[in-house]
C-alpha cells in the first residue's frame, strides 16, 4: 500500500495530533506519529502519517511536501518499508 507517508524536517515542537489536524485536511488520517529517541526522549525531527487511500496519500504529499508547518519546511512523500537490521549486542 502507498498511502503511508514520511514526513520530515518536523520542529520538534511538533506534536501528534497537530500533524494529524494538518494532514486531515487532505483526507482521512488514520494515524499519525511522531519518532521519539528511546534512550533520550527526544523527537527525532520525523513522523508517519497513514491516510485512509493512496489517492489520499498522493494529495497530501501535493499540498504538504516544501510546505511548511510549525516553522519548519517539511518534506513528505512515499514512506519505504523499514530495512532489516542485525540485533544489536552488548
């Protein structure tokens, strides 16, 4: 499916219903998310945003991506599936 959206360059005063409250405006938002660093808290400056169709996803990418929101200039398209990677020891 392609209505799975990156979205970076977020402020990391961004939160996750505002990213939802502005991608709504595109179509349905099922979720919305922000990534946190585990260890520290903090926001890592990128998010999710899954809209209910890929037209949906399309539009939002239209209308979002160079755009800016909360100060910041984001930029929005087609999220890849998450790479593989070996568990990490210690």
């Amino acid at each position: 499916m392609q209505n799975v959206l990156f979205v970076g360059g977020l402020s990391f005063s961004t939160e996750e219903p505002g990213l939802a409250q502005a991608f709504a405006s595109a179509g349905t938002v099922v979720s919305a998310k922000v990534i946190v660093d585990r260890e520290t808290g903090r926001k890592k400056g990128f998010g999710f945003v899954t809209m209910s169709s890929d037209e949906e996803a399309a539009k939002a990418i239209q209308m979002f991506d160079g755009q800016e929101l909360d100060g910041r200039r984001i930029r929005v398209n087609i999220a890849r599936p998450r790479e593989e990677r070996p568990a990490r020891r210690f």
